[in-house]
C-alpha cells in the first residue's frame, strides 16, 4: 500500500486465489477489503466498485467465527474506503469500537492503526479542538503503551496540529510543543511514510494561518 501498489494488488490476487483454490477462510474477506484500498485509496479511479468490495468484505467476515482479521478488516474499511461514499462523521464511533476489538484479540497493530484513524478523523470532521484534544490523550496513551511506532508518530502529530491551532505552541506556525517537535524528529521520519502527514499538518498551518510563502 505504501511503497508499492502494484505488488500489493499482486499479494491481494494471489491470496483470493489460494481461498478459490484451497477454501475460504477469514483471510478473504481481509483480500478483499484490501482490494477496495486500492481501488479507492490507491487507484482512485473505481470507487463504486471499490466501495463494493468493502462492503463484501464486511458480509464475508460474517460468515466466520475466527477474529483474527476482524480488527484489519474493518479499520481498513473505516479509516481508506467508506469515507468515498459516506459521510466522513460515519467512521468515527466504528473506528473507536476497532480499538477495543484489536485488544481483546491481541491484535495490538491494528488496534493502533485505529486508534491514530480515530483522532486523525475527529479533527478532520470538524469537531470542537477543545474536544478532540480531550478524546486525542487517551488513545495516544494507549499507542505509546503497546509500543506501536508508526501510529505514535503519526497520531502525535496530529495532536500537536489541534494544539497550534488552540494556541499552545510559541510558534503556531511550527509543529513544536507539548506532542511533537518537528527539529527534533523529522529528520526521523524523513525514510517513512509518516513524513507525509507532518508536512500535511504544516500547509494545514500555513493555509489557515494565512502563509502563502511558506
């Protein structure tokens, strides 16, 4: 999904392929929403049909009692594809529920990856900043104590973000403060994907605040 979309569609093929050829199991209702990824996050171009195999995917869980991709397959949904045809606000108490679910199946990753889509979405759906920082402390707490790297930064992030914006940093311009100090740890993200998002946040900063040159 990240460094090569091209031999994610390959690995998703090859798995419905061995559930065609071997029998189903859970495994493909993960194929298949990761197929919807990247028709709607990835591709772009097929979001109807994208969409589609999302929801597929939520009825083939159905079908089987394990849940070791219960967590995978619906924060995948709810954080890269339902957004395209729903109401982005529709996300928000599915993601929060993710959470609880990874932990009690040991699904730590995932339950972190839900955890950053839940207070990445808060903000982006326009909630109170007051609120979204209030709700944000927690889940940040609970990435922090699985250990879960990728989702800290990123979430941190974000969280640093709202604070600017409620005006708890000395530069409001500069993701520096309480969460995250962008001198001190880009230069750590400049080899991972999360660099995207701190940049995001930055011309998020300088858009509302009017910064053109930056």
């Amino acid at each position: 999904y990240l460094v090569d979309p091209v031999l994610m569609l390959k690995i998703v093929f090859s798995m419905i392929n061995t559930c065609i050829n071997h029998g189903s199991t859970s495994l493909i209702a993960f194929a298949c929403v990761s197929y919807s990824v990247y028709l709607c996050a990835v591709e772009g171009g097929d979001l109807d049909t994208g969409y589609q195999f999302g929801k597929l995917a939520l009825k083939l869980l159905e079908q089987f009692e394990t849940f070791e991709t219960t967590a995978k397959v619906y924060r995948l949904f709810n954080s890269h594809v339902r957004h395209w045809k729903e109401a982005t606000r529709n996300a928000i108490d599915p993601l929060r529920k993710i959470i609880q679910i990874g932990l009690d199946n040991g699904d730590n990753e995932y339950a972190s990856y839900a955890a950053m889509g839940y207070c990445s979405t808060l903000f982006l759906v326009g909630e109170s900043l007051a609120v979204v920082s209030e709700k944000q402390i927690p889940y940040l707490s609970l990435i922090q104590s699985l250990h879960q790297e990728y989702p800290l930064h990123y979430t941190k992030i974000w969280g640093q973000l709202v604070l600017n914006l409620r005006g708890f940093a000395q530069d409001k311009q500069q993701l520096i403060g309480e969460l995250f100090n962008e001198v001190e740890t880009l230069p750590i993200l400049r080899d991972t994907n999360t660099l995207f998002y701190a940049y995001l946040a930055k011309t998020i900063l300088c858009y509302l605040f009017k910064n053109s040159a930056a």
